[in-house]
C-alpha cells in the first residue's frame, strides 16, 4: 500500500474513532479532553503484534483494515508531528514488557521504524521501580509538563504489559489576547449557577459560521504555525452541550469547518487549564477491544516468544493529557486572508462569547500537496463544562 493511501485511512480511521471514543467518555459530568490520535497510535503499536481474532478487533475498533497499514500511514504521520515549528508539539508513545520476554523481530521493528518509538522490557513485580521507569519517560518526553502517569498500584507481578500515551500541547496564538483587556466575569455552568472565570478578549477577523443544524456558534483561533488551530463549538443555550453532543455523535469533524467566513468577531474565551487522566479500559472494551484485555482471549502471539501455556494481554491502558489556554501568543505579520468569502454590504462585528460549556477540538491540516483537503490530525478533543474560579493575579502567576 503506498505511504499516502495509508495515511489517509490511518487519520480517517482516527476521525472515526475520535468520534466513538468521545460517545463513551462524555457520559460521564463535567471535563472531557484526551488525545484521539495518540490513544489510537498507541492501540495501533499493539495492532502490531496481534494475531487471529485480537488483530480483527483492532481493524474493526481502529477502522485500519490491516497492521502493515497502520504501521505505514503512522510513520508519515509522526514524520510530520515531530517536525511542526513555532508551537510545542510533544507526544509520548510507548510500550512496556515485563522483563524474561524475547521480542519478535518483526513487531521490534514495527515499533522503532515505523512508529519511531520502542518497546522496553521492566520488571513489574518490583512496581515502585517500573511505576518510576515509567514515569521518568514521560517527562522527559513531555519536558515535565506530565507527571506520575502511572502510580505504583496499577503495577504487580501478574502485569505483562503496559501501553503509555502522553500528550502535550502549547501554542502561542496568531492574534494575541491582551492581559489588559481580560476581566472577571460569569461563566454558566447551567442556565442557574455560575462560576467567576477569567475571561479574555479579542476583537478581530476569524473564521466563523453559524450552525443551524448543530444550532451552534463556530469559531476557528489559529495559532503562529497556522496549520494547527482550534476549532471551538458554542452551542447557543447555555444548557444546550448535551445537546449539541448528541449532534456531534453523527457528524464528520472534518467537516465543521466547511462554509466558514473570514469576519470580524467579538470574541470572549475563558482562560482554563486541564489536566486529565483517563483509564480506557471500560472505554474500549466498549469499543470492542475487551478481548485485548482478557488473560485468556488475547492473542499478542506476534509480539513475544511464548509457550503454549503462556498468554499475553494488556493490563493497563492509560492516558494523561494537559492543556492550557491563556493570552500568549504572537501577532502575525499578514491579515487572515485566505479564504475569499462573499462580503457584507454592511458588516457587524459577530458576538461569540464563550460564558457557558462549550466543545472544543485541535486540529492539524496537512500539507497543500496533500490529495485530499478534507483530512486533518484530530489532535485533541473534548468538552469544558467546569472551570476552576481563579484570582485574576494567581492565574497570571501560575500560568
């Protein structure tokens, strides 16, 4: 299969599952924010060495039909993550094997060459010393930023296998936010109770679109690499994130930002920070992957040398992801042009105040060569229901 074709059914097959994963994890209140492209490469480094049913489940979970092609589409893919300049794009993939078992040849070179990660052999058994191996790698891939990923509990003599996703992203948006025009002010949790957020201000040409079959507001804020932006959804009542949820479950991400106008915005964004932890298991299993889980079910026979009554499977799979939205950024030195949009006779700054729970997701767009425009990297993806009532000062100081 040629690199492209894989790399296009690698990041469709991750819009999709972005998609999926998000339906089982916004059941739950308040905050949702993880990584689709991360969860879903750390499944596909496993896809590696799965055989029989295990390896079907994954083409059906991961909507890659085949490992060769995950594995191809992949190496294109963090080519281009670990080249991104002006922001900071930092991704941690990893997995651990309890130490006594050989490697495959073919899975080792699966992981290095295409994934351009590794696979590390620990002992389990002693599980402070692996939870602190662990640990110690993923800060230092994510310059401290993710910390006690794994606590030492989750780790015993009985573990063979751990997959580590870590994520983080900062970037300094094209049109800065001035301090100076950020204030207190309400942000709704529900059509009653309100917490007192920081909530910042910019007035300038964006892309923006209004929704009517999401009944949503729809806001692209780039950053100085403009190839990387995050779209915000508002959904119209303040009340209204259920709703536009339940909407979003059928929708192509990829294609919220079709029909967009390049138009002067009055834009109020809450600063916010979130860190999250998310045990996928539960999750998916639901997406039908239980069999990786199970000690008798899961066949990773393609990854390690084993004897007939020996059995592989995943004890743990976890991901921590952080974020943090604030004023930064650099003022970019052409206007927001590029889109030729049909101009107003007489045009009104449009109001997108961001004062209730609100969708959010980032994107990456691939390069113009790209043969198809339509596909980008879902990078993040979630919801802000709840921000924490900070000092304008502390904020300023803590971020």
């Amino acid at each position: 299969m040629a690199e492209n074709t894989a790399e296009l059914q690698v990041l469709q097959g991750n819009n999709q599952f972005a998609t999926n994963l998000y339906k089982i994890l916004s059941q739950t209140e308040g905050n949702v924010f993880f990584s689709p492209i991360s969860v879903h490469a750390g499944l596909s480094m496993a896809y590696q060495g799965a055989l029989g049913t295990t390896a079907q489940h994954f083409a059906a979970a991961l909507q890659v039909p085949e490992a060769k092609a995950a594995g191809e589409g992949y190496n294109a893919i963090m080519n281009r993550l670990n080249s991104i300049e002006n922001v900071t794009l930092l991704m941690a993939n990893k997995i651990y094997l309890m130490e006594g078992c050989k490697m495959l040849e073919d899975f080792n070179s699966a992981i290095t060459k295409k994934f351009l990660s590794e696979v590390q052999l620990v002992n389990f058994a002693k599980n402070e010393e692996a939870a602190d191996i662990i640990n110690d790698w993923v800060q230092r891939k994510t310059r401290e930023k993710i910390q006690d990923l794994i606590q030492k509990h989750d780790l015993d003599n009985l573990t063979r296998l751990v997959l580590v996703n870590a994520i983080y992203f900062k970037g300094n948006w094209k049109h800065k936010f001035s301090k100076a025009d950020t204030k207190t002010e309400p942000f709704y949790l529900n059509d009653v109770d309100t917490v007192d957020v920081q909530m910042m201000h910019i007035k300038k040409k964006f892309l923006y679109k209004y929704d009517e079959a999401l009944e949503a507001q729809v806001l692209e804020l780039r950053y100085t690499n403009e190839d990387l932006s995050m779209i915000i959804i508002l959904p119209n009542k303040r009340n209204g994130i259920r709703d536009l949820e339940e909407k979003l479950a059928t929708v192509n991400l990829t294609h919220i930002k079709r029909d967009m106008r390049n138009t002067e915005v009055n834009v109020a964004l809450p600063r916010f920070k979130i860190e999250q932890t998310i045990d996928l298991e539960d999750s998916l299993t639901k997406l039908g992957l239980g069999e990786i889980f199970n000690k008798d079910k899961a066949n990773f026979r393609g990854m390690i040398e084993l004897n007939p009554k020996e059995n592989l499977y995943v004890s743990k799979a976890v991901q921590k992801a952080f974020i943090e939205v604030n004023e930064e950024g650099a003022e970019a030195a052409a206007a927001t042009g590029i889109h030729v949009m049909m101009k107003r006779s007489l045009e009104f700054p449009e109001e997108f105040n961001v004062d209730h729970p609100f969708m959010c997701y980032l994107l990456l767009k691939r390069s113009e060569s790209a043969t198809n425009h339509n596909v980008v990297d879902i990078l993040f993806y979630g919801k802000v229901a709840r921000i924490s009532s900070l000092r304008p000062n502390a904020l300023h100081d803590e971020l």
